[in-house]
C-alpha cells in the first residue's frame, strides 16, 4: 500500500491497523532542538480521543503516546521521531457479522475492489483510528510553529443545520462544551438535535473552521505546492472530509471583483489588506493575513438504521450497524483539521528557506 507518507521535508508516515497491536507515526525532518514531551502530543491525543462525550464512541481507549525515538532530555534530537499508541478496547466481534457486507458510506467495497483482500475489523488504515498518527505529528508541528509565533484556532462552525454566525463567535467557549463550538448556547442547539439522529439512530456531519494566524507573507511556491492546494489536499485526506474552503471559498463564485479583491494598505513597514476574502493566500503564497479554512464533514457512515448493501459473493442484502460509533465525527476531527495543517504549513515553511540567494547567503557566509 503505497501513500502513507506526507509531506516533502517536514515528513510523517503514518502505520497500524484499527485492530492491530498499535498505531503510530514516524516523523523525519523534525530540526534538532525543538523541546518535546509526550505529555505535549498527549495534550493533543487527548482532543480526539473517543469516550469523552455522549456524542463521541463509547470505546474506552487510553491513547497514551509513547515516544520511542529522535528525543533526548526532551528535546528533538533532528533523528526520526517514532511515536506509538498502543491500540486497547477492539470488539473484533462487533465486526463479525459485517465481514462480507460492504457497509454503505465505507471504504468496504472499494478496498475490495483494489486489493482483492481487507481487514474487516473496523476498516483497517480507512479507520478514524489511522489519524492518531497525524495527530501526534501535528503536536509536533504546532509545537514547532509556536516558537515561530504561529498559533492554531480550530472549532465546530456547524452541526448539521446548526451554524454558528461569525458574529457570535466567543473563542473562550471552544473548551467549554463537548462539541468544540465558539459558543455555548449554539452548542446546547446542536446538541438537542444529535440527541434526535441518535434516536432515530441516524447520524450528522458538520463544518470545521481553522484560523492560523502569524504566518509571513511568501509561504507556498507558486505552481504544484501551492499553499492552498497543499492544506485543501492534507485536510482532503481525512476520511469523512468531503470539501475544503479557502477564505470565502465557494461564496467566491457568487461575488464580484470588486468586493471580493481585498484593498492592500501600508502601515509602517508593513503591507496589510482591508478584507480577507483571499483566507490569507494570494497565488498559492501566503499574504501575511490570518489564514482561514473549512473541512466538510460527512455524517458518520456506521449508523444503526437498517441499509441496503450486497455481499462480497453479490448478493443483495440488507445491514443494521450495532458496534460503537460516533453519531457525529466533527468534535473529534476539529484537532485532526488542525494537524494536517500545523503538518503543511511547517513543510511549506521550511521548504520556503531556499527560495532566496539572501537567506543560504545570510546562513552560510
Ligand atoms: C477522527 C475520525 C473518527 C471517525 N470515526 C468513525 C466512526 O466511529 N464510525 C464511522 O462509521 N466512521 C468514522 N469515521 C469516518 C470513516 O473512517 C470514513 O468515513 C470512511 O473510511 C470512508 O471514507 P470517506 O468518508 O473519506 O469516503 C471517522 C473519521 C475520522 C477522521
């Protein structure tokens, strides 16, 4: 299987099963220096972790990141960094009865359909559990970012019909309620109406916002590491992500040039913009502006509704999912969001140190 490393000098490969013995990530390119504990991508881990609410699967799993290799009296010692979360609590059973089913809104079929062969225990590497490793990595990025005054805010925009306007964004509410949403009154809305799909044993998706702020102007190259094509293809990959926007995104389509080219001003030394509807990138470059991105969320697949499907032999049947599912994937996808694109920025960012004769001059004169 081909496609489980990302990234071109900040890079991660990601490995396990959903019920294998464990999962976890490689990270090469980290610079030496950095300093790093497990309690650090713990405090990440944490933010995905099922069991934590009545809308989170009910699996009890520790999640607890073991740092193997590349850290040394907790800094990065600039050598592969090995990360491992050993897998606990799999009902392999839970599994039985859909092995030959293909499960609607799943990777079942089309795995089959490549390979010829499939570990049907919880969707193998399709499975939410595979962005452990993409999580422990984006702690390491963030973290790495931090020291360069690159700061993430990440949160639910919408559940469902239920969206919070910008106007009524409270960041200081993020952490306040189980579903990451920028305020808490909303976030009581969204939670009556899980309570419905739950009981009508359905399930819903939702958006994700990320804001990045202190990124410079002229982080990207220009044709096939455009920076937004970049996070658009790290967010894409997350299973159950179905769109990406940039800044206004599909909005932009309906507006007109004139209001949606953002005024540039100068201040002080500075070259700032009056709008952003660009999401801080102009031409696949950073424009120095706050850097804003949205991940649709699909419903989760596994519901317990009865579906129609086929078996692996063709023939047509129906399937009910009863194993432990989250009736929502967006609370626990909003740090996975923030990862992939702490993972993307850090890339682009140290791939932007050879761009210019002054910066190799200015390290190696
Ligand atoms: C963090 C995370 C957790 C997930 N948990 C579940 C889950 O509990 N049940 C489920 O059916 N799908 C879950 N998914 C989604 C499936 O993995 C995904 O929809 C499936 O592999 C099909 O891929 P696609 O939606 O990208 O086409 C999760 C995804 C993520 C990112």
């Amino acid at each position: 299987m081909a496609g489980s490393t990302y990234g071109n000098l900040f890079k991660i490969t990601t490995w396990g099963e959903s019920h294998g013995a464990a999962v976890g990530v490689v990270i090469d390119g980290c610079p030496a220096g950095l300093p790093l504990s497990e309690e650090d991508i713990q405090h990440y881990l944490n933010r995905r972790k099922p069991g934590q609410s009545r809308f989170t699967t009910a699996r009890q799993e520790a999640d607890q990141a073991e740092i193997l290799s590349g850290v040394f009296n907790e800094r990065t010692t600039g050598t592969p960094i090995s990360i491992l979360v050993k897998n606990q609590d799999q009902r392999s059973k839970d599994y039985g009865k859909i092995k030959d089913c293909y499960r609607p809104g799943h990777a079942d079929y089309t795995f089959d359909a490549k390979y010829g062969f499939r570990d049907y225990r919880g969707g193998g590497r399709s499975s939410g559990r595979e962005t452990i490793g993409r999580v422990a990595a984006g702690a390491v990025a963030a973290k790495l970012l931090r020291r360069l005054g690159i700061e993430f805010t990440t949160y639910t925009r919408s559940i469902g019909e239920i969206l919070v306007p910008e106007s009524e964004y409270d960041f200081s509410c993020i952490f306040e309620n189980e579903l990451y949403m920028p305020n808490n009154a909303y976030a009581e809305k969204a939670s009556a109406y899980l309570g419905e799909c739950i009981k009508s044993m359905d399930s819903s998706g939702g958006v994700i916002e990320c804001q990045i702020t202190g990124v410079p102007a002229g982080i990207g190259e220009p044709v096939f590491d455009k920076l937004d094509a970049a996070l658009s293809g790290g967010i894409m990959s997350i299973g159950a992500v179905k769109g990406v926007e940039i800044g206004d995104g599909f909005l932009a389509a309906a507006n007109v040039g004139s209001k949606n080219n953002d005024p540039f001003y100068s201040k002080g030394n500075h070259i700032l913009k009056k709008t952003n509807h660009s999401g801080g990138i102009l031409g696949g470059i950073s424009d120095g502006d706050t850097i804003l991105l949205r991940a649709a969320i699909k419903p989760t697949p596994s519901i317990a509704q009865e579906q129609e499907t086929v078996t692996s032999a063709g023939d047509n049947t129906t399937i009910s999912i009863t194993g432990r599912h989250d009736p929502v994937i967006v609370p626990r996808a909003v740090v996975v969001v923030e990862s992939m694109a702490a993972l993307t920025i850090a890339d682009l960012l140290m791939m932007n140190m050879s761009a210019r004769l002054d910066n190799l001059e200015r390290f190696y004169l």
